[in-house]
C-alpha cells in the first residue's frame, strides 16, 4: 500500500506555518502530557513503572470487563522549521495507554497539536489508517485504527485533539511486550508522518503490567 509522504520541505510547512500564525496560547488540559520545557528529551531513570490504572471491572454501559491505564506521554515533536512560531510549546503531542475490553486489547492514542486550524494541514485520522512501530532492534509492526476521528478543534485552549484505537493481535502484544519503541509513524488524511519516541518503555510496562492482573 501507497502513502504520500508528508513533508514540511513543500506545501504542508506553508499550511502548517499558516495555521500557527492563527493560534491562540493553550489552557492547561486534564490529560497529561510532556512539560514543554523539557524540549522532548527522555529524563534519565523516569519513573519505574508507568501501570497506573484508570479503571478496572465491570463498564455499566457497555456490561463487559475492563482494564485500562491511565495514559502517559508517549512522544513530542516540533519540526526545526516551525519551533520559532510555537513560543516554548510543541506542535504536536501525544499520550498513550492500553485498554482490554473482555479478550480483545487495544492501544490508544491521544494526539493534541497546539493549533485549532490544524485539519487543514493534517486532515482527518481515518478508520483503517496505520500506525507503525518501529521497535529498538529495527523490526516493527502495522495496527488499523478502527474509528474515524475528524479532529476536535478548541478555540479557547488554541488546539486540536485526535483519538486513534488501534486493536492489538497476540503478535502485536508479544511484540509489544518485550520491546522498546524508538519511532511511530501515523497515516494521516494528508499524509504519512514519523516521530521520535521519548517514553519508549511506555507500552512494554503497561502491556507486562496487563498480564499480572
């Protein structure tokens, strides 16, 4: 299968430079995401384990068992090309955690990028989009995203936030599980993108912390 690549060399570092001249500054947000002032660097002996768990037991709506943690900032980033529009915040940011709804386990994640015009550069995250991993040994992984998502755009806070639900087969989990991930690579409407990953024991802790309950 064929993606156009995005790139910040042509069209979309105009688009994206465009948006951010539009920006309002951010409110303080409930999810948890990375400090901008630790410019996206990996803080040397984090904490140990990152299993905290959200919810566990029986979901009332949804009359299933669950297990999910909460979710932790997985990876930042902000091209070179635009850092000077984005005053001490990066452009994009993104939490992640495992979820288990009776036998099938998921991986969300949450992507906010610090502009309320941001689809116009990025689009929408669509159903059956991939996500690759790339683990530390230079193998990796595919997962779909099983749900639509056009992006949430909040004026007030001067941002934009996507959710992606990726279901894991046992591979995926196997992998995942003894693994460190170095990159992830999104299948955006407008084009494929890779980021560096900071928390690259994020999922490899949640998904071992998964298998002790």
């Amino acid at each position: 299968m064929y993606y156009r690549t995005m790139t910040y060399k042509g069209s979309i570092v105009l688009c994206v430079i465009g948006i951010l001249s539009l920006s309002q500054g951010i409110a303080q947000s409930s999810m948890q995401w990375f400090n901008p002032n630790s410019k996206g660097q990996y803080i040397e002996d984090p904490v140990p384990v990152d299993c905290d768990l959200k919810f566990t037991g029986m979901d009332s709506k949804l009359g299933i068992e669950v297990v999910e943690f909460e979710a932790k900032p997985l990876l930042v980033h902000t091209h070179p090309q635009v850092q000077k529009w984005m005053k001490n915040k990066y452009l994009l940011e993104c939490s992640a955690n495992i979820y288990k709804a009776e036998e099938t386990t998921f991986l969300l994640l949450h992507l906010k990028i610090n502009s309320e015009n941001a689809k116009h550069a990025y689009g929408n995250l669509e159903k059956g989009s991939q996500l690759k991993i790339i683990f530390n040994d230079g193998e990796h992984i595919y997962l779909d995203n099983i749900e639509r998502d056009r992006g949430t755009a909040q004026r007030s806070k001067g941002t934009t936030t996507y959710e992606g639900i990726y279901p894991l087969s046992g591979y995926d989990i196997k992998e995942l599980g003894k693994k460190s991930i170095t990159t992830a690579g999104i299948v955006w409407e407008e084009g494929y993108q890779e980021y560096d990953v900071q928390n690259f024991e994020l999922l490899k802790q949640q998904i071992n912390c998964l298998k002790n309950i």
